[in-house]
C-alpha cells in the first residue's frame, strides 16, 4: 500500500478535531481524507487507510470506521478499522482492515519478541527433563517425541535447535493484529499476534503469545482470560477467566469456568472446566469439566476425568519428580486417585484409590477397581461396555475442528495394531498367571495388582473375541472387490500386502497409530541430519497417518499364522470361510453383550427418582417420557443395526467364496 504525508488542510483538519502529534510528518495515510478521527494523540510513525465502512454490533447499534479518543505510537492500521477509547495507547503493532478495538486499556509490543515460539514447557515432570519447546505449528507426534524420548538424547538436541532457528525467524519488534479481529473491553495486551477473525472480549491480560485464527476457524478469548506465554490455536474457545501460563492450546479446544494450566499441553478438542492441571501432556480428546479434579504430570487422550480425579506425582521425598500415563481411551470414575507412577492400559477404567504404582501396558479394555487398599483388575471387561463403544462412536462427531488445515494426526480406531498387539501379549500373561499359580487359584497377582480366577478366565475369552473381530474386519475389507468365480491362487494375490512397513510393534504417538519402525527410521534421519525442518517432519507423520490402512493391513498379515493356525500365503477359500465365520460368531455376540449392557440403563433401579409421586406405572411412564424406550434408544438401534450389517456382509463374502 502507498502511503502519503497529509497536507496542511488535513493537519489543520486534525487539530480542530482534538488531534496532536509530535511530528505531523510521520503521520502518513493512504486515505483520500481524514474525516473521522477525533483527539488521536500521534507518536513516532503512524499510518493509516481509509475509514469508509460502518459496524453493526449485537442490538443494531451502527458506528463508522474510524480512529477516536486514541494514542498511537509505530501503528500502521489497515482500511476501515474502528480504533476507539484506549485508556493508554497502542505501540508497535501492525493492525490489519476491518478490525475493531474498542475500550482497550493497554496494547503494546515491547522489544524483540517471538510471541510464545519457543516457550519451554516442563510437561509430565515439574521439575524439568521433558521440556517441550512450543512453536505455532506444534503437533501432537512432535511434541510426544521431544518430551518421550529422551533416551535419544541427540534426536532432542536436533528437534529443539529447529525451534530455536523457527522461533528466531518470527522474532519481531513489532506485533500483528489481523483482518477483521474484533478487540473490546480488553485490559492489557503484551507481544501478542493476533490472527484473523479472532475475537476478543473481555480479557485481563495476555502477554508474551499468539493467538491463531481464520475466517474458517475463528478463535475466541472471552471474560477474565489470562494468559502468559502461550500459544492458542485456531477455532479454540477460551472465556471466564480461566488461567493459562506457559501453555501451548491446540486446534478447537475449549476451557472455561475458572479453569487453571501452567506447563501444560493440550492438543486438538480438549476440554477443561473447573479444574486445574500442572506439567500435563494432554492429547486430543483430554476432558476434564469438574471442580475438584486435578491432572498433573501425566500423558493423557482421547481420556474423561471424573470428579475428584486425582494424582500425586512426589512421595515426599525428592519432590514432585515422578509421572504418569494413562493410554488412550482410559477414563477415572468419580473421587478416583492413582499414585505416580503408574501406568494405565488402553482403554481402561480407573475407580477408587490406588497406591501400588500398577502398570497394565499389557491388558487394555480394563477395569482397575480399588477395594480396601488393594487394586483389583478386571481385564478386557470395558471390551463389552456400551461406553467404551459410545466413546469410539462420540469422538470423531465431537472433531470440532474446522480449519482446513488440521496439525494433528488422530486415529480414532478403537482396535488397531497398537490394541491388538497388546491383546496378544495380554492372552501370553495371563496363560503364564494361570500356568504357574495354577488354573484353580482363586486370586492371582500382577504389578502390585490382584485378578480374580474368573476375570482372568473372562479376559482371556474377551481378548481372543476382540482378535478374531479385528482380524475378521480386516480380511473381509482386503476381499469386498474379490469376484465369486476367483481360484484359490487370485484369493492369495488379493491377500498380498501392498507395502513392506508394517509389521512388528507399533506405538501411539499421542492420536497417531504408527509402525515404531517406521517412527524410529525417521527419527534416525532426524538424527543424522537428512531431515532439516520441522515442516518436513510432520510431512513423515502424516504421510504413516494416510498410509494407516495399508500398513495395518501388513501387520495383520502375518498374524493369521499365528491365531487361526495357518498362514495367508497358503491359504484357501475354506480357510477364508472358517475365519469369517468365527468372525461373524465373534461380531455377533459382542454386539449381543453390548446390547444387554444397554439394556441395565432400563432397568427398573435406573428409574429410581423417576414418577416421584406416583405409582411403578407412573414411575415407568415418567421413564419413558424422558429417556424413551430401551428399544428405541438411538444406540440400541445403533447395535441392532450393526449386528444386521456385519451379519450381511458376512453372508455375502461366504457366499462369494462357496461359489
């Protein structure tokens, strides 16, 4: 944009107006006149457009672009802004067209900053070792890897010196307010950069951070907000004074209620209320809403904490040094507690109070009840809950993600490689409790843990279900284009993995479900110095997070040999048959479990409280008219309807290969 000096006219025109500056030739405009500027103090270089447009605000009040009762110090505002009733004055910042700030005390950029790049956030232990340096583009996988694998001590090194070089590449004297962002009744804003379409109302301060936001995804900073250090990404939803320091938001996430993190990070759709968390890495998905619950250095996704959640990462001892994880899908019950360290399975359930520092990597789908200071597991049972299904269902409808372009990787598949591997290991240690406590024994125990014989027995059956379900899935998908008339020799060739990565373990790197080989191959490129950016390494994440399918398909491949008895490279369409057939047999009666778990939300002791004053007729009535009928329920049906599905896929397939 072209700028000019004004002209005398206009500087007269200004002074009558109650304007003043220090030197009226460092006040420039691109405007074809001044009107609508009114006692605007003007200090060092100011520039500004053109104020043609008129705001229509909630109520229909109209007001004209314009510049009024203001101080500006090295300001450039864009085409058609409404600068009104700064307390104190705005300094070095760039303000972009159509923006509007109105009743601001304070905004200002002071000194070369880099606005929240480069933060160093001490997650999962307080007291330092897994620093996080946080940057505008972070992502889960990147993040997990700086702060989880510190055995790799050079890997760490490279990964924050690409921080540091982005971080340098953003530093500035001079702040940004973007397009069509919306200010007002704000108190003091210090180096923040501040994204289009952004709305801010009502904060008390933010210092030290960017705000990201687009037309797509506009994000909202509401009442009694503080923020320090930070880094808030788009389409996020931040209002009534919740607390941040040292904190890195990522895309859609929503806190609020007097919520309170320092030295925390919170990725994609994580929801906090209430509550507070301390050195916390929480991956997409990490829902706290109650008042009394603390997380603190933990790894938590895709994870509710219940109220009075709670952890203790120090003995007394050397201090507040230990953590926590909890794999993805857990969840605590209400008033639950668990002292670090402790690790939690996929997918469990935490109740109670438990103090024995229990590790059940190995047995995902767990309860872990607490019963007179002892810890019970009860393994794979969350496999037949209707919340656990409800929870896989919810998840991928809750991605509020709105931005086109979306920084984490998340897989949403409730059974994976990642699962099933474990399902596997878990069969082998439960088989080994048996065989060397003895199949008759009434309670065994594992890591400071007790399982009860007929949980052990019920685990193992639910374990191989899952298996064959997984397994059955994913041969039926490798087959849906297989023609009926196809031999023995054409079913093999459709059955041939079409990529060599795959197999052996695999991890969760916070939402991403991945071959460990292949994270450890990039990692070791990180390493040598073959990968020189940040950008390139995220391009690797989302590259394994497009090939998940193909991968996984790899990794199942090899795993036919081993729990149906006979390898896919020899297989015949009677062999196909025999699995879909356990398939179907497996599908049918988990959903058939799920739908009895359903079906207790019925009974009569859930219509307790109901028909308060009337008889059990009344009571049921009263049910039924706010919950429904058991039949009609939307998940009820939901399952009816998958059972129906999967039973006809089924047939079809066998149908297909008796021909």
């Amino acid at each position: 944009m072209e700028y000019r000096n004004l002209t005398q006219k206009e500087i007269s025109q200004l002074q009558a107006a109650g304007c003043e500056a220090e030197d009226w030739g460092n006040v420039l405009t691109s405007a074809p006149s001044v009107d609508h500027i009114r006692r605007v103090r003007f200090s060092g270089t100011v520039r500004f457009g053109k104020f043609g447009r008129e705001f229509t605000f909630p109520g229909g009040l109209r007001k004209h672009a314009g510049m009024h009762d203001a101080t500006l110090h090295n300001v450039t505002v864009g085409d058609d802004c409404l600068i009104e009733n700064i307390s104190n004055y705005i300094a070095n910042y760039e303000i972009g067209h159509d923006t509007v700030l109105e009743n601001v005390d304070l905004v200002l950029t002071d000194g070369p900053c880099r606005f929240g790049n480069g933060v160093s956030v001490s997650v999962l232990n307080e007291t330092g070792g897994r620093e996080v340096l946080i940057y505008d583009r972070l992502t889960a996988q990147i993040a997990y890897v700086m702060a989880m694998y510190r055995h790799r001590p050079e890997l760490v090194k490279v990964l924050d010196r690409m921080v540091e070089d982005y971080a340098k590449s953003q530093e500035s004297t001079v702040g940004r307010i973007g397009n069509h962002v919306f200010i007002r009744n704000t108190r003091y804003l210090n180096s923040v950069r501040i994204g289009d379409y952004a709305v801010i109302s009502g904060v008390n301060r933010l210092r030290n951070g960017s705000v990201h936001s687009n037309e797509a995804a506009p994000t909202q900073i509401g009442h009694g907000v503080i923020a320090d250090n930070f880094i808030i990404c788009s389409g996020s939803h931040l209002t009534d004074n919740a607390t941040f320091t040292r904190c890195f938001i990522g895309q859609a996430c929503h806190f609020g209620h007097g919520y309170s993190a320092s030295d925390s990070l919170f990725f994609s759709n994580c929801q906090g209320e209430n509550g507070e968390a301390c050195s916390i890495f929480a991956g997409p998905f990490t829902v706290t809403h109650h008042k009394s619950t603390l997380l603190i250095a933990g790894h938590f996704s895709f994870m509710n904490a219940g109220s009075g959640s709670n952890q203790s990462n120090h003995m007394y001892k050397l201090g507040p040094i230990h953590q926590g994880i909890l794999e993805r899908g857990a969840k605590t019950s209400s008033d639950s507690y668990i002292l670090w360290p402790s690790r939690v399975g996929a997918f469990s359930l935490v109740m109670g109070r438990h103090v024995n520092h229990s590790d059940t990597t190995w047995l995902p789908f767990s309860y872990l009840i607490e019963q007179q200071n002892t810890t019970y597991l009860v393994p794979g049972v969350n496999l037949r809950s209707v919340g656990t299904i409800r929870d896989a269902q919810k998840w991928p409808k809750r991605d509020a993600r709105k931005d086109p372009d979306r920084l984490d990787c998340i897989n949403y598949n409730l059974l994976s490689p990642y699962t099933i591997q474990k399902m596997f290991k878990g069969i082998q240690l439960l088989k080994n409790l048996q065989h060397s406590s003895g199949e008759l024994s009434d309670i065994y125990s594992y890591h400071s843990a007790k399982i009860r014989n007929s949980s052990l027995r019920k685990g193992l059956d639910l374990y191989r279900i899952a298996i064959t379900k997984f397994l059955g899935n994913s041969i039926i998908k490798k087959l849906e284009d297989l023609p009926a008339d196809a031999s023995d020799e054409a079913l093999r060739e459709a059955l041939k993995p079409e990529l060599p990565d795959g197999k052996g373990k695999w991890t969760d790197l916070s939402g991403l479900i991945a071959p460990k080989a292949l994270v450890d191959a990039l990692l070791d490129r990180i390493e040598k110095g073959e990968v020189k950016d940040l950008e390139t390494v995220d391009g690797v994440f989302r590259r394994m997070h497009a090939d998940y399918y193909r991968l996984e398909w790899t990794w199942a491949y090899d795993k036919y040999a081993e729990f149906f008895g006979f390898p896919l490279e020899t297989v015949t369409a009677a062999q196909v048959r025999e699995i879909v057939m356990k398939w179907k047999e497996a599908v049918i009666g988990l959903d058939e479990m799920l739908y009895e778990d359903a079906r207790k939300e019925f009974n009569l002791a859930s219509m307790t409280g109901f028909g308060a004053d009337g008889s059990r007729e009344e009571k049921e009535l009263d049910f039924e008219q706010v919950r429904g009928d058991f039949e009609s329920n939307s998940f009820v049906q939901a399952v009816l309807e998958h059972i129906r599905v999967k039973r006809a896929l089924g047939d079809e397939l066998l149908a297909r290969l008796r021909a």
